[in-house]
C-alpha cells in the first residue's frame, strides 16, 4: 500500500532541495528561497512544535495570528506554488467534479486540495473574509464545512472609508475571541506590539523597494513582483522583514551601479495590469531578455500598506488592521469600487515612467475583467497607451501554452519596436 501523499511535505522537501542547489550555485540568490522555505516549513512543522495552525483567505488578519502563538497558513499560497505543476491540474479537476469550470482557478485548487485529503494536518481554525470575489465567497464556506473547524468570516464591506474599517474592526476583536478559545492563550499585547511592529518594518520597506523600481534602469527584476506578494501572507513575520531587507539591499546595490535588469538598454516599462501569471512567471524574465522589457509594477500595486503609528493604542490598532484587510495590495485594486483602482494605475504610470500597459487577464477574476475595459479606456485616453489585452488562466496551465503567450505578446512587443524605430 503507497503511503498518502502528504503536499505541505512534499513542498518542504522540494524547497530544502532548491536551496542545497542554490547555495551551491548561487548562494547570493539564497534570500529569496529563505523566505519560500519559512513560510512552508513554519506551516508544515507547527503540529511537530505544538503550535496551532490558523488557515485564512486571502487578507486575513496574519498579525493576530503570530500574536497568540499560532502559525498562519494563507490557503491561496498553495494554488500560486502549484500554478506550473501538473498537481496543481490534478487538483482542479477533482474540484470540477463539484463545481463549474468557469470558478476561478484559485478557488478550484483551494477546494480541489483539500477534497483531496492531500493537507493531511488538519488546521485549528479557519478565518476568512468575503473579499476578493464571488468565487473565493463559495469556496471558503464549503472548505469550512469539509475541514469540520471552528470557522469565522470577516464580512468586508464594498465601502473604503472610516464607517467600513470600523465595522470590519469590531469583528476583528472577536477574531480575537475566537483565537483565544481556539489557542488556549490570553492575546499578550506586548506580543502584538511587537509583531505589529515588524509588520509596520514591511510595510515601509516594500514602499522603500517600490521607489527603486521607479528609477531608469529598473534595478529588480518583473519577477520579484510575484515573490513579493508572499507580504500579505507573512505580514507580521521576522521572516518577511528579512526578505525585504535583503532585497532592498539588491536593488540599492544594483542602483548605485545604475545596472539595470535587461540585456540592453531598457527601452519599455511595463504595468501588468490584473493578477500575475502564475502558471509561467518565466514570461518576466523573456521580456527582460528578448525585449529589454521590465514589467517595473503590477496593477494591484505591491508598493506598501497602512502603517499603525500607535501598536499599543487598542483603537489605533484595530482600526488599522482592519484598514489592513482593505487596503493590502491585490485587495485595495481588485475589490471594490473601480475608482480606486483606477486611481492607483494612473499613479503607478505617473511614478514609475510606464510607457507599456498588458492587461492579462486572469479568466477567473471576472469582476476586474469588468473594470478592466474602464481601466484600459482610462489608460489610453490619458496616457495615449494602447494596452495589450488578452485571456490567459493564471492557475491552470494548460489553458494557454507558453507558445501561445509568448506569440500573442511578441506581435505587440514588435509593433511597439517598429513604431521606435519610425520615430
């Protein structure tokens, strides 16, 4: 009889297997794998440690998790690790047995690894929010219901003002509650101020990382985007402090050289408008090679959050944790009203010099395919930026091959390099 795959394992393995490779063939590069191997590893040996594992959605209050003791396990990770596996399809179709194939793709995964059996620990709790769409409010119920685990759900209000961040804030403190039952531990405050603290420490840092993107050569690479988004999984986390720091150091470094990313001199600047594509991140690295072409932001904006001034002010802190669930980048642009996100891309083109908008859509993010007609219309008519627009599904793979991307983006890439050399 084979043993039962246990995923979160596996994962830790493949992680301790790339960074034996890393430090042997790049060891200068170990810091983005260091953070890869915290974030799962912390997950995967908590039971071991006799901690508890709080498993949240997406924007979940990860502070309030590390504040009782307990180890935060965002479930979205898992489909954006599995995205260019071929588990990660395996994992979508047992989901299709239950649910429309048009869900999104993140949602399937989510469901499709735990119908599985394959997390084989079962978490303590799960607390979940009803952002960032229609798929993600079906899924996470029936994933309460399949695990059997005390369950709470933060009901996020569509407004972003001060009446909708104090009605998520009060149901926060009875996260709070709930934690302390779930845990057995009183919220130490001096424990929260503490991981409060290092979550205001990320926070400015990854404002300070954005602003190096803003210079002429990028000095980071497009794909650092995507490991950047592991803040709001980590947010709280010495771990997530020392990755920044790491790569704000990078790119300082690469910026005092004036060294840019691409092969030559960087000619387009990018904004990646909608999720990033997961299922083939090496895209990134294409376009900085083949086009000297740097995707410099992402249309969600990874460019910083709300800092709490006060960690011990209890208003302060709730109030700002809950402006946190709102504002933390992909929620703040994805989740919403349009004007903020509209706001937010003509930001980042102003601030960070874009001479090139790619609006690949995710299929699954129907509600920003919506805004997204607002969004390319805003950008042309303000910018004179024709955006490139197409479908891909950021999760399952074999929706659109590599082939198929990179033709679909070569063609606009060589109409922009024609319309260089004309003028």
């Amino acid at each position: 009889m084979s043993e039962k795959k246990n995923l979160l394992k596996e994962i830790s393995e493949q992680i301790d297997t790339i960074i034996a490779h890393a430090t042997n063939k790049y060891p200068e590069r170990l810091w983005m794998f260091e953070v890869q191997k915290s974030v799962w590893q912390d997950v995967y040996y908590a039971k071991e440690r006799g901690q508890k594992v709080i498993m949240l959605g997406p924007n979940g209050p990860t502070e309030l998790v590390y504040a009782m003791g307990a180890v935060p396990f965002v479930l979205d990770l898992v489909p954006t690790r599995l995205a260019s596996s071929p588990d990660g399809a395996k994992y979508i179709d047992i989901a299709e047995k239950y649910v429309p194939q048009n869900m999104c793709g993140i949602s399937k995964l989510d469901l499709g690894v735990i119908l599985s059996g394959d997390i084989v620990d079962k978490p303590d709790a799960l607390i979940y929010t009803t952002t960032p769409c229609d798929s993600s409010r079906v899924a996470y119920p029936a994933i309460g219901e399949i695990l059997g685990v005390p369950t709470y759900c933060v009901d996020t209000p569509y407004r972003k003002d001060e009446r909708g961040f104090r009605y998520i804030a009060e149901q926060l403190r009875e996260v709070v509650t709930m934690l302390e039952k779930v845990t057995g531990n009183k919220l130490d405050r001096d424990k929260l101020a503490e991981v409060l603290t290092l979550s205001n420490t990320s926070a400015r840092l990854l404002s300070d990382i954005a602003d190096l993107r803003k210079n002429i050569p990028c000095p980071l690479p497009g794909r650092l985007l995507v490991l950047n988004e592991l803040f709001g999984s980590m947010l709280g986390s010495q771990a997530m402090v020392d990755f920044l720091q790491a790569e704000y150091a990078v790119g300082k470094a690469a910026l005092d050289k004036k060294q840019g990313v691409t092969r030559g001199e960087e000619q387009f600047r990018l904004i990646w408008l909608q999720n990033m594509l997961w299922s083939n991140v090496g895209i990134m690295d294409w376009l900085e090679k083949e086009y000297n072409a740097v995707v410099i932001m992402d249309g969600f904006g990874y460019k910083g959050t709300n800092i709490i001034e006060d960690v011990y002010d209890d208003d302060q802190v709730f109030l700002g944790l809950a402006q946190r669930c709102l504002n933390i980048p992909m929620i703040h642009g994805a989740s919403g009203p349009a004007q903020p996100w509209i706001d937010l891309v003509d930001g980042t083109i102003r601030e960070f010099k874009i001479n090139v908008s790619m609006f690949v859509g995710h299929v699954g993010c129907k509600h920003t395919w919506a805004a997204g007609k607002l969004i390319k219309d805003y950008v042309q008519n303000t910018f004179g930026i024709p955006t490139l627009t197409f479908d891909v599904d950021a999760i399952d793979m074999r929706y659109k091959s590599t082939d198929e991307i990179r033709g679909i983006v070569s063609e606009y890439m060589d109409t922009l390099l024609e319309r260089k050399v004309a003028v």
